[in-house]
C-alpha cells in the first residue's frame, strides 16, 4: 500500500490561499441572501437605519402579514406559475427537438441551420423592431407574448445537440430502425429516457429565467391582472423609493414614516416569498446539474 504523499511548504501556503479566496467568495455571494433573510423578521426601523446587519432584531413579522393581506402578491404569484409553467414546457421541447435533429448525421442542411442560429445569438432586431413586431401580429397585451418571447434559446438548443451527439450515436438509430423504430419512435422510447440530465437541466434553466423575468411583461403587458410576481416586487421598489425621496425632501407625518417602514419589511418578505419555488426545486435536479452542463457543453 503506498504512502501518501506529503504536502511540500508550497502545497501548504498555496491550500490557505485558495481557502481564504474561496470563503471570502462564499461571504460575498451568501451575505446578501442570508441579510434578507434576517431582515424579512427583524423590525423594519431597525433594519432601515442599518441597525441589522448580522442577525434579527426585535423579530417583527409585519412584512409577511402584510404580504399576505397584498393582492397584487398573490395575482402575480399565479401569474408567474402559469408562465412559467408552458414557458418551461415550450423551451424542453423545442431545446430537445430542434437538438435531436441537429445531431444527426443525415439531417440536411444542419449545418446552415446551425451557423443561422449561431448568428441570431450576436445579432437581433433590437427592442424597438420586436415592440413594432409584437403589436403588429396582434399578441401587444396579451399573456401569450410572455411565453413565446423568448421560448426557443439557442444556448440550450446547442447543449442538446452536443450531448445527444456525444451520447447517441447515429448508430444506435440504425440498429433500432432495423426493427422498424422510426425518428419519433426513437426520440420518444431512447433520447428522452437517457436524457434526464439534459431535460433537468433546460427545465432549471428554463423555469428559473421566466421565474426571474420581468421586462417583457412591463414592456408587452397593460392589465395589471397578467402582471407577474417579479412586476409586483419591482411596483413595491419603486414605490419604497419614492416615499424615501419624498421624505427627504419634505417633513413627513410619523404615520408616513412608519408607511416607508412597512414598504421596506414588505420588500424583503416578498423576495423570500418570491424565492421559495425555485430554492424548493433546486436540490431535485442539482445532481443532474453538473453532468448535464458538462456533457453537454464540453464533448463533441
């Protein structure tokens, strides 16, 4: 049995440095989500006055309440399910479609099809042209635009490809077709069964971008009804921001005050809130993460 190899004095400066740069990056990325996560239950005066920095104080539970009681919360909280539930659905399916065909050997013209896909990633029409777009086929305010904006990623797309490339010979689907397997049969009864980690992956990728989204529907949407929760939060920042300028420039009554306060606790009880799914889905597909994204981007 071998000996194991001992650390040189180098080895030993080099494993402290790599330690210290690694738990700084942890403080640096972890801090802000665990201050909102503490300030979300501490007095919302305390925490605006910077009183709050390393744990709870005073433990208030009026931003939830408050939350709870917001409609606009709740209305953008089925909203956001329901565009990110057919958004998701959409880009697997159009990701794994379009990336079984590209990697097959004898699908023409892939290769033109792939360098025009390529293009659309540097080059775009623009915000203005994809407004005019949009409200020229008739889909300016309707939820829909939500969903198909957006819906075909050409990253993943390109995943898919690699990976099934790397992972399904065009072999395989000679000796299937053999049997009489065709292209449907064998996307459906091979590609989709050894692809888990590729689908985990486009689904995170997929539902965590549309979670997250927030412009289109500022930009494409009016009635306050298709709003999603993302808009909801971003009305609640703009507005704890004007009533702080408000009361900058101006004295303000305590009662309009202690409204700025309640905002605040507001805000950070509504990023938790608005974080749950995501944090909730995230541990089922973080063992597929990695294999996916590696197999998928780096073979091939």
């Amino acid at each position: 049995m071998s000996k194991p190899i001992s650390q040189t004095r180098q080895d030993k400066i080099y494993d402290i440095f790599n330690y210290t740069i690694l738990i700084l990056l942890l403080l640096i990325v972890a801090y802000p989500l665990y201050f909102v996560v503490i300030a979300s239950f501490s007095d919302p005066k305390l925490v605006a006055t910077g009183k709050v920095l390393f744990w709870p104080k005073s433990f208030d539970f009026k931003g939830y309440l408050e939350v709870l009681n917001y409609t606009p919360i709740w209305v953008g909280y089925r909203n956001t399910l329901f565009y990110t539930l057919f958004f998701t659905f959409l880009s697997v399916a159009t990701s794994l479609l379009a990336g079984y065909s590209l990697s097959r050997k004898a699908f023409p013209g892939k290769v033109i099809i792939t360098a025009f896909l390529l293009f659309t990633m540097f080059f775009n029409g623009g915000l203005i042209p994809t407004y005019l777009l949009v409200k020229e086929i008739g889909l300016y305010g309707n939820p829909l635009i939500i969903i198909l904006l957006g819906a075909v990623n050409i990253t993943n797309i390109i995943i898919s490809r690699t990976f099934m490339r790397s992972t399904l010979p065009d072999e395989l689907f000679e000796a299937a077709s053999i049997d009489g397997c065709s292209h449907f049969s064998f996307f459906f009864r091979i590609v989709l069964p050894v692809s888990k980690a590729l689908i985990a992956v486009l689904v995170l990728f997929a539902a965590v971008s549309q979670w997250n989204s927030w412009f289109n529907a500022m930009i494409y949407l009016r009635d306050p009804g298709y709003m999603p929760l993302q808009m909801a939060l971003r009305d609640l920042i703009v507005n704890q921001s004007a009533m702080s300028m408000a009361s900058e420039n101006a004295d303000m009554g305590g009662d309009a005050v202690a409204q700025i306060y309640l905002v605040e606790a507001m805000r950070y009880a509504v990023i938790i809130v608005s974080t749950l799914p995501i944090m909730c889905v995230y541990p089922f597909v973080q063992k597929y993460f990695v294999k996916g994204v590696m197999i998928g981007s780096v073979k091939g």
